[in-house]
C-alpha cells in the first residue's frame, strides 16, 4: 500500500477532470487570517526552509504526496465535495499557513474556524495522462495555505480519485486515515446513508505546542541531546552518509525511484523466524541486514543510520492528519560472521534510542556549542524505514480494499539529497522502494547496496548464518524501476 511510484509513470486513458480548489471566500479568509501562538513543529520549520532554499537554487523539492484510487460509477459531485469539506475541517493541520521571515523564523497564521474552509469543483474538461499530471504538479507549496488538491478523473464506467498534499501537513500515516475517511464516507453517502461516525481526531495544534515545550526544556547536557551529539561526532559532527558514490552533488540532479523484491512470503516468513530465534523483531533483522550488506561492501565495523517512527502518543492522536514522524539513530556494532549477534545489537540500538525521535537533530544543533563541531546534515543521508502492513493500525482488509481499486501513492521526483529506503512486509512478501539522485553513479551504487542486502535478507531465511564475502554471495536480481 505504501510503495512509491514516480509520478511520470502514471499513464491511463483520458479522462474529464474535475478539480477542487479554494473557494473565493476562503482565501479572503486565509489572507486575513491572524498570526497564531501555536508555533510551527520541528518538522513543518525544516520543511519551509528547505523549501525556500530549493526555491532560491532554482531546484525542485520533492514535496507531494499523491494517493489515488478508482471508484465505479460517475462520481457524485455534490457527495464528494461534503467529504472533501468534512476531511479538511476535521484535521486542523489544514487551517494553517506559514510565512518565512527575513531572519529565517517561521511564522503560522491560522483560520478561525473549520467552516472558513470551503472547496468548490470545477469541471476542466477531458485531459491526458500528461495534462493531469501537470496540473498535480502545480499544486502551490508549503509557503501558501492551499497547498493541497484533490479531484477525479471521470471515465465511462469509472472514476479516479486523487488528492495531492505537501509534506508539511502530513506523514505516512495519512495515507491510511485518509483512504479509511474519504473513500468509506463516500461509500456511505451515495449508497444513500448518513454520514459515519469517525472517532474524534486529535489535534496537530496541541502536538506541536508540546513538542515546543519540550525542546525548550533541553539543555546542551540533557541524556537525550548528549546520545544524539555522540551519534553525531561518530559520523563527522553530522548524520551519516551513504557508504557508496553518489555522483558529485554540486551538480543538479532529480531524483528517482527504484522497487526491488527482496523476499516472497514464504521467505520473509523464514527470516522472520530467524530473527525470533536471535530474539529480536522483524525490524532488528532489517537494520542487521543493512549492517551486514555494508561491511560487506566496505568494511566497515559499526554500522550508522536514522530511521523514522511515528511520535504519536494518544488514541486521538492515532487518528489525526499531521507530521508527527521522528528520527531515531542507530548504531550497529557488526559482528562479520554472525547475523543473530548483529540482529540483536541493531534490536538494542532501535529500542534504546526510541525515546530520541522526540528530540529533532535541529534542535541539538541549536543547543550544541561551537567546540563540539556538529553541522546540518549533507549529500546523502541514509534512511531505512520499515513497515509491516500486516499488523495494525492496517488491516489486512483494508490493504486488500486498497490494492482491489488499484489504489497508488505517487511521488514527483524533485532534487535528491537522500537516499531514502522503505522497506515493506505486505501479505506477498517483503519489497524495498529507494529514492537516490538520479545518475549513473549514484545507481549502479544503489543497486549494489541493495544487492548485497538482498543476499543477506535470503541467507539468513535460508538458515545460512555463516556470513560469506559479498564476491561469493551476491544474486543476480531483475530490478524494476518503481
């Protein structure tokens, strides 16, 4: 459900789009709107920044998050512009706008009522593949309120709802709240019944008014900021980089997608018991995995990367629309011939520093003094994120719903300073999709990472637990692009 396709590779027949956009009340609204006290989060503030500073580069940032899946029949207009609407004032991430200031502070101004938000449909008339993906790509950025869209692109006998939203207001999670919310209420409502009743959501305002308070609190000697400076000065004062070339980051570059299977079920099934016999989780043996592919490749003994986790705290808070995603450090001591040794350091290293996603790296660069020499982050960072969409809060009922209206999450493909993994558990087994800059460097390094990774992940499921040269192991795969 939440593998990453590039936007350019979403081709279907034509189709009359109908858009929903701003009406013109609301945006009178939104320009009056007064400066809140709520600051913005951690994250809502990197992201504008970065934004700005793509926008002076003259780059593009991958900012959108682009759901969209097909429903039978013509569309309801009238029903589907009620659940737009509905969705909207729920979540209160959406009453918010922000503005960055001369000196680099971000500043968030907020409507004063849910009903200020109004969206209205226009009808666009028939458009290609090409002419809807560029309207999506229009969808304004993180520094003006309307910076989603939603619409439908209408067949004979069938329909494809999209939404587009920036980063700024969402994480992850929000593909899942949103499809359950905008695609069971429909459902409801042309099927002639009332609207169903939604548990209450919580609110992003409160989060972020918490998280504020609480990384006001820390101090340069506090354990938390301490364990992330130590994380730091192991990596040269910074995040980790990717241990393979990436080509030279000074010249422009977008990104690109690539989704390789790693394991069927049956062997994501062995190695999940591989794992349980080290006695650690699924996801120990991922990071152990990574471990072991980079002392293979490089030889390396202690293995660093960040992984996001969802800071959420309450039942509320479960259901509500915001980017609440922290970042955990992991270390990984690496023992070369021994995957359960390695499994259970990275198991370690997860659990331990589980508290860490609450204290955002920003923040430690602001406390940090200068004799420390800790910097932002460079070129390349590595990032392994791993869902299991087998367990809750997914279901397997809703996955399969997804996947039978051939439910997609695209992505644009701006400028790429990362080299993201997500690497997925579904009911067919285990896949990983990589964002990386888009060059011959940086993909034949990928692709070998991932290879070696690959050899490790069916190894262990084979019970190989001897830990071979990468020259001896490595598989020939068919890779796809994503």
């Amino acid at each position: 459900m939440f593998a990453l396709e590039p936007i350019h590779e979403w081709v279907d027949v034509p189709g009359q789009l109908i858009a929903w956009e701003p009406s013109r009340s609301t945006l009178a609204k939104v320009a009056e709107a007064p400066v809140s006290d709520v600051p913005p989060s951690y994250q809502q503030a990197q992201h504008v920044r970065a934004y700005r500073e793509h926008a002076t580069r003259g780059t593009e940032m991958a900012r959108l998050t682009i759901p969209a899946w097909n429903i039978a029949g013509r569309c309801d207009i009238r029903a589907m512009t009620y659940v737009i609407n509905a969705y909207l004032r729920r979540h209160d991430t959406y009453r918010s706008r922000f503005e960055l200031t001369d000196d680099g502070q971000v500043v968030r101004r907020t409507l004063g009522s849910p009903k200020d938000i109004k969206m209205v449909a226009t009808d666009l008339g028939e458009k290609s593949a090409s002419e809807w993906r560029a309207h999506i790509l229009r969808t304004p950025g993180p520094l003006q309120w309307d910076c989603f869209r939603f619409g439908v692109i209408q067949r004979a006998d069938h329909f494809t709802f999209f939404m587009t939203v920036d980063h700024v207001h969402v994480d992850a999670m929000f593909m899942g709240l949103a499809f359950v919310e905008l695609h069971m209420m429909y459902a409801a409502l042309v099927n002639g019944g009332a609207p169903i009743p939604l548990p209450e959501a919580g609110s992003y305002d409160d989060y972020c008014v918490r998280q504020r308070a609480f990384t006001s609190a820390l101090t340069a000697d506090s354990p938390q900021v301490r364990r992330w400076t130590t994380f730091a000065q192991r990596n040269n004062g910074s995040l980790p980089q990717f241990p393979l070339p990436l080509g030279d980051p000074s010249v422009p570059c977008e990104g690109d997608l690539l989704t390789i299977d790693l394991m069927d079920d049956e062997t994501s099934n062995h190695f999940e018991s591989a794992c349980t016999g080290a006695g650690v989780r699924f996801i120990g043996g991922v990071f152990a995995a990574a471990a072991l592919a980079e002392h293979q490749l490089t030889g390396v003994d202690t293995y660093h990367v960040i992984t996001p986790t969802s800071t959420r705290s309450t039942h509320a808070e479960m259901m509500t629309t915001g980017w609440f995603t922290g970042t955990v450090p992991i270390t990984v001591p690496v023992t070369a011939t021994s995957f359960a040794d390695t499994a259970r350091a990275a198991q370690h290293s997860f659990d331990s520093g589980i508290e860490l996603a609450h204290v955002p790296f920003d923040r430690v660069l602001e406390l940090a003094p200068p004799e420390w020499g800790l910097r932002a982050p460079g070129f390349g960072v590595p990032m392994i994120s791993y869902l299991d969409a087998t367990l809750a809060p997914l279901s397997p009922a809703v996955i399969a719903e997804w996947n039978g209206l051939n439910g997609k999450i695209y992505s644009e493909l701006g400028a790429a300073h990362q080299v993201g993994m997500w690497i997925n558990r579904f009911g067919n087994g285990t896949s990983v999709t990589v964002a990386f800059p888009n060059n011959p460097i940086a993909r034949e390094s990928v692709t070998r990472y991932i290879e070696a990774m690959k050899a490790v992940f069916v190894r262990v499921a084979e019970g190989r637990e001897e830990m071979a040269p990468a020259s001896d192991d490595l598989i020939a795969l068919d890779l796809k692009s994503a």
